[in-house]
C-alpha cells in the first residue's frame, strides 16, 4: 500500500511539474509572439515617416512575420525588424524593410495581378506580393534558398507563390506575360527576356549595375519601353550560376 502511495505521489509531481513546464512554455511563446509584433509596429511606424504612404502595403508588413522568413540561426545575429538588409545564409540577404516597401510601392500592384519575382531570396518580399492579392512566380537560383522559401512560404499560408529553381535571366515564359516584374538581385544590363515577358502597360522595377547601382524602373507602352532611373542602392549580383 505505502510502495502505490508513493508511486502515485510520483506521478502525481511529474505530472504537476509537466503542467507547468508546458504553462512556461506557452506563455513565454506569447511573449515572444507580443516582442515581434511591438518590433513590426515600430518597424511600420518607421516606414511612414520614411514615405511609405500606400496603407495596403504597410497593413501587409504589420502582419507578416519577417523573422520566419529568416533562418533561425541567423536570427541572434541580425534584428530581423531593424531598417536593414539581414543575412539568410549563402552569402545572400532580405532586403531592408524600407527598400521592400518602397520597391513594391512603385509597381502598383493590383490584386489578382500576375507577378514575376526575380531573386525569392528567404520569400520575404513574395508574400507582401501575395497579401496584396497578387499571384506570383518567383525564381530563385540558389537550389537551397529556394527550398527554404517554399517551406516558409507554404508554413505562413502563401499558397499563391509559386517558386522556380531557376535562372532568373530566361523568366518564366510558360506564365508570362506578366503585369509586373520586381528583380532583386542587380544584373549588369536589363535582361532582354524579362522585357519580352511583361505585358503591355506592366511595370519593371530593378536594381542594375555593378558597385554602383540605381533602381530603374520600366515601364512597356504601345511596344516601347520608357526608363526612369530612381534611388541609389545596394543589392547582390544577379548571378548567371548558383
Ligand atoms: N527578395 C528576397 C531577397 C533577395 S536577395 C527576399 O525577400 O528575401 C537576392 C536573391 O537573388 C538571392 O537569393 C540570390 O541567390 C538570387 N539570385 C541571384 N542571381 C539570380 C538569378 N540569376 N536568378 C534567380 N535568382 C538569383
């Protein structure tokens, strides 16, 4: 009888302890929940004083949880709310949250637009795409990257996006044309197949040069293309092998 007393006792304390572990748990996984949604607020807050006026674009940021687009590891090292570029692994990074905005700001996207990405990186800027109710196809070089992309994107719930390994110089024909194209990755001259590959009308917003780089932004009307050159930044290369 006293050998039951004192196993049930047992079980009774291991139970107890498991309860409040799992309660521990719980709770500091709601904080750090409640951390990230402070820190995305701060972050969008930031975003309006810089310009960002488009409401739809900074509701999509407040919503997104950048830091699981960003491969654990490197989520020590880097703030993954602050106003800059962050590592995710391959020598590559997800552009600055203002630079993200911005860039999407100019393409005017409409839902259920078709949109080619060049450059998935960690998926990041698709899913601002895809909550805005666009589609899009986006390509990725780096076989390892874009697996990783595909699993965060479909863990978040962006069906929608679809990800290429791929070389972003051919495009992606067999879904083109495409209402607009963001490259985020800096190529030497405008890639000829991106061009052919938007539709009339459709905006291109990319990066070009090498060391010094602009934003350019195309735009296709009646055939032609129209070209404004726009902010000085600093993306990787648009590489022609992983
Ligand atoms: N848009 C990304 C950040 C992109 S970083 C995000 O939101 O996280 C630029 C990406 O372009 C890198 O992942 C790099 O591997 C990729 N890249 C470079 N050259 C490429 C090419 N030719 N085709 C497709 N992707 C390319």
């Amino acid at each position: 009888m006293k050998r039951v007393l004192y196993y049930l006792g047992l079980v009774l304390l291991l139970s107890g302890l498991l309860l409040v572990s799992c309660y521990e748990k719980r709770s500091t996984d709601k904080e750090r929940e409640n951390n990230w949604a402070e820190k995305r607020a701060t972050m969008v807050h930031q975003l309006r004083v810089y310009g960002i006026e488009d409401e739809r674009i900074l509701k999509a940021m407040n919503s997104i949880q950048r830091h699981k687009f960003i491969p654990e590891r490197y989520l020590g090292i880097a703030a993954p709310y602050g106003d800059h570029p962050c590592p995710i692994g391959h020598g590559q990074t997800i552009s600055q949250p203002y630079i993200v905005a911005y860039m999407t700001e100019k393409l005017h996207i409409q839902p259920g637009g078709k949109i080619l990405e060049i450059g998935t990186g960690s998926g990041y800027q698709a899913a601002v795409l895809a909550e805005l109710g666009a589609a899009v196809y986006s390509i990725e070089i780096v076989p390892e990257l874009a697996d990783h992309a595909r699993k965060a994107l479909s863990a978040q719930g962006y069906e929608k996006v679809n990800v290429l390994t791929g070389n972003g110089y051919e495009g992606w024909p067999e879904y083109s044309p495409f209402d607009d194209i963001i490259v985020t990755c800096a190529p030497e001259h405008i890639p000829q197949a991106l061009v052919n590959q938007l539709r009339e009308g459709g905006r291109m917003i990319l990066p070009l040069g090498v060391g010094v780089q602009r934003l350019v932004i195309l735009r296709k009307i009646s055939g032609r293309i129209e070209k404004v050159d726009d902010l000085p930044v600093r993306f990787v290369p648009m590489v022609r092998r992983p």
